[in-house]
C-alpha cells in the first residue's frame, strides 16, 4: 500500500515537473465549471485563474469564465479531442480538450492551449506579402508584354528599313550583267588573293579604280593599308622621294631621314594610277621593287626590303608607249604579269539598263527625288550613243537627269550630252605665245591648264563631275589639279 503511495506520488511529482517546463499553455478544469490547475505557461499568459485564487477578483473571474465557456461549448459540441481555434481577446488560440480522469473519479478536463497570434500575424505579412508580389510580378508581366510588343513593332520596322535599303544603291559594286563584265568580275575574285602585280587597263571611266578597290577588299591584305597614288598629278623627284623615302641631305631641304610611302605601307597594297604617266628615272625604281621586292631611299644606297602588293592602272597603252620606248620593257613586263582590262562602254551596251537604273536609284536617294519611272524612249537613247567617257560619263548624265526632273519621271528634256565649247570668252583674251619669254614651258603649261579647267568650271556652273566628263580626266588627278591651281569650284557657281 506504501509502495502504490508512493507509485502516485512519484507519477504526480513527474507530471508536474513536465507540465511545469513544456512551453504549451496547459490548464484542469473541472469540467465547465471551475479551473484546478495551469502551468506556469498559462499563468503567464491568462494570469492565474485557479479557483482558489479568484477570490471575487472580478477582472479574474470574468476571464476564467470566458476560458470555461470555450471548454463547455466544446463539450456541448462534442468536440473533445479535437485541435480547434478560437479568439480569446486579441489573441488567437489553438486547443484541445482532452478528458482526465480525476484522483478521485472526479471529470476533469486537459485544456492544451498554444497561442498562435504570432503566427497568424506572421501568416497574414506572408500572404500581404505574396500579394504585393502577384502585383509586382503581374506590373512585370505587363511591361514585359508591352516591351515585346515594341519588340515586335521594332523589328517590323527593321525589316522595312531592310526592304528598303535593299534599294539602295550598293556603293562600290561593279554594276553590269553583260557577259564581259561577269568574266572581268570572275577575274577579279580569282586574282584577289594572290600577291600578284596586277595592271587594270581600260579607257577613262570604265571602272579602273572601282576595280582595283574590288581586287583589294577582296584579297588577303584588306585590312592592312591602302594607298593610292597618281603618278601624274606628282614630279618627278618628289614621286620618287615621296615613294621612297630619302636619306638625310639627298637634296636641298632634306635635313632628315625620311621613311617613304612604300615603306610605310608595308605589308600593305599600294595602286598607281596613271602609271603610263611615270618618268624613267622612277620606272627603273619601280622595276627594282617589283624585281627584288626592295627600295633604296634617295640619296642612299642600301636596299630595304618590303612587302607591298602593287595594283598599277592606265588608260594609255603601255605596250605601243614600250615600241615607241617611252615606257621600258622589263617593267611593262613585271607589271602585266595578270592585267585585268576593262572594254568600254560601248562595247557591252547590255550593261547600260542596269547602270542607268543603279544610278537613278544613286541620285534620286541623293537628291530626295521620286523618280520611279525611266521611259524606254529614254533607254533607247541612252544605248545609242557611244559613251566616250564610258561609265563615269553615264553616271554624269543620270545625275543630271535626276537633278532637272520635276516629276517622278526623266524625260528626254533633262538629257544631254553636251559637248558645248566654253562659251564665256576670257576677258581679255589671252595670247600665251607673247608672253613666253623667260618662262619654262611647264610654268607656261600650268598657266593654260588653268585657263581651261577655270573656263570649263565655270560653264558647268562648278560642277566638277561635268567638267571632269567633258575634259575626260580621272576624278582624283583633277581635284589634285584644282588643289595646285588653288582653284575652288564652289566660287564658280
Ligand atoms: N560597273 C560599274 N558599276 C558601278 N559604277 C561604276 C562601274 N564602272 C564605273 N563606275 C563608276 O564610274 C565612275 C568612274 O569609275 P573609275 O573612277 O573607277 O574609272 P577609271 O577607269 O578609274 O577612270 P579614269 O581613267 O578616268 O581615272 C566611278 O564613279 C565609278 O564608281
Ligand atoms: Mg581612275
């Protein structure tokens, strides 16, 4: 009998100590009608409602009652033994009621009580929370809908501005479907990529120096430099120092040694133009390049080793200048190794429907004019004549004609080939024949050169791709010839 005393006490004393320390809220109350035990849990949060302490308490007693009304309605209910929620306040309760068997059989009631306001708050931030973040994302969503759409308008507009430039013009194309121009554009890619020495022949506008860009965008060497030169716009002593390079004291003002342009362009291309125009003294220069791949600076006498491609071009014929010994053999040799002629324009009309329809599109883009008809009349004109400045005289005339439509069409009104002599005579006339005394004939020469581009300029109203066609000269030697004779076209309109 001791020993189950002792049994009892020792199970008490165990579930007390246990109760004491869970952090759960737990209280016994007598059924609904008073509360006989709380842990220190509750305690802490109801403050003590045990019946012993209620004492007439008033703000007690109506809390007990308030908790005793939860455990009769969940009796009532019959919701014992089940996890239930309920507000207590400001509070919010989870709980469980569970029967307890009393010492003495008296019916008593476990009330497990965990407060889960913290919780709850927790979980209504989390779901504010989730809502700001459906807003955001849904703002997120939208602006990405309306960014895709500009997008979509973006590109729709790309590609019209694709269609359009398809259109335009492709500057620096070589224009033309008759056969003799696909076979010189298949000869261009074939020779781009070696190293050799090429010569562009062809009559004055037939496209040389177009070509001769070609043969260098398209060779291995397109992204080293290019340098062009006009073997006839610089003299003699200055070509060669200027090609070459000089020692120091070569001649009166070189008081430093100089680098020339071959050497600076090395592994690079050079293109000479107007080569048939070179002097003797700089053609054995030339030959010594293009024979041992090196150069002697002015003045000096030890070779330098370089590497340039030459593309060398002209409109006279090198092989009678060779006959008539104006242009030496060897070289001509070295520099036809592939030559690469262009016929004229008169020869390969089948070209001019496409040039004069490149061209149209050219100017009218240039001049922001409409021009979207070309009448077959107009065409028929244009493939009888001859074409003596070829392609660039074309081009010419289309600019022109395109200038001086008034509508979307060209007619045979803004078409000419004019040839007009000068017609605003020099006041006062000059006789060049009394005045040579003590001049050279260069100095006299250069004074009539000027005479005439002046005279033509001015007919053509300073336009210099006019003058440059009527005077059949190539567009760079004449800016060079203006820039000596310090003339300005735009003071000539
Ligand atoms: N096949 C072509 N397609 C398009 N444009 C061309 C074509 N041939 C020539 N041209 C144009 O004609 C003009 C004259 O060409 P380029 O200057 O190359 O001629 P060139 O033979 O070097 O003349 P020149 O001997 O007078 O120096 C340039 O504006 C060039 O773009
Ligand atoms: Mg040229």
């Amino acid at each position: 009998m001791k020993g189950t005393r002792q049994d009892i006490e020792r199970l008490i004393s165990n579930q007390k100590s246990l109760l004491e320390t869970i952090p759960e809220m737990v209280l016994l109350t007598k059924e609904s009608d008073w509360v006989e035990y709380m842990n220190p849990s509750a305690k802490h949060f109801f403050g003590d409602l045990c019946r012993q302490v209620l004492n007439g308490d008033p703000a007690r007693q109506s809390k007990a009652s308030a908790l005793l009304q939860i455990v009769a309605q969940t009796i009532e209910n019959n919701h014992v033994g089940g996890t239930l929620e309920t507000t207590f306040g400001q509070s919010h309760l989870e709980y469980t009621l569970a029967p307890f068997k009393g010492y003495k059989g008296d019916p008593l009631y476990w009330f497990f009580i965990r407060d889960l306001t913290e919780h709850k708050k927790h979980l209504e931030e989390l779901s504010l929370f989730h809502n700001s973040i459906e807003t955001i994302l849904s703002h997120k969503i939208n602006e990405l809908k309306e960014s895709e759409r500009t997008r979509q308008k973006l590109a729709s507009e790309l590609n019209s501005l694709k269609e359009h430039l398809k259109e335009q013009p492709a500057e620096g194309k070589m224009i033309g479907s008759s056969r003799a121009l696909s076979e010189l554009r298949n000869m261009v890619f074939q020779v781009a990529k070696s190293d050799a020495t090429i010569l562009i022949t062809g009559e004055s506008g037939t496209g040389k120096e177009l070509v001769a860009n070609l043969l260098r965008e398209s060779s291995n060497r397109n992204n080293t430099p290019f340098l062009k030169i006009n073997c006839n716009t610089i003299n003699d002593s200055l070509l060669e120092s200027d090609l070459f390079g000089h020692e120091k004291g070569a001649f009166t003002g070189a008081d430093s040694k100089r680098k020339g342009k071959f050497e600076v362009v090395d592994g690079g291309t050079i293109f000479l133009d107007e080569i048939g125009d070179i002097s003797p003294r700089m053609q054995a220069a030339l030959l010594r390049v293009l024979q041992d791949g090196d150069i002697i600076r002015v003045g000096g006498n030890t070779p330098t080793k370089i590497d340039v491609r030459i593309i060398a071009a002209t409109n006279l014929d090198l092989a009678s200048m060779v006959q008539k010994g104006t242009f030496r053999l060897d070289l001509y040799y070295r520099l036809n190794i592939i030559n690469i002629s262009i016929p004229p324009l008169r020869e390969r009309k089948e070209d001019i429907v496409d040039l004069t329809t490149h061209f149209v599109r050219k100017y009218r883009h240039a001049f922001k004019k409409e021009i979207n008809f070309l009448p077959q009349s107009i065409l028929d004109r244009l493939l009888l004549h001859d074409w003596p400045g070829n392609v660039r005289e074309l081009e010419n005339v289309i600019q022109r004609a395109v200038l001086m439509a008034k509508n979307n069409i060209i007619t045979e009104n803004e078409l000419f080939f004019d040839n007009a002599p000068c017609n605003k005579p020099q006041t006062p006339q000059k006789n060049y024949l009394q005045r040579i005394d003590g001049r050279t004939l260069k100095d006299i020469v250069a004074e009539i050169e000027k005479d005439i581009i002046l005279c033509v300029l001015e007919k053509n109203h300073g336009n210099v791709p006019h003058t440059v066609l009527q005077l059949d000269i190539g567009k760079t030697a004449f800016y060079d010839k203006m820039k000596r004779h310090s003339i300005s076209p735009k003071t000539l309109k």
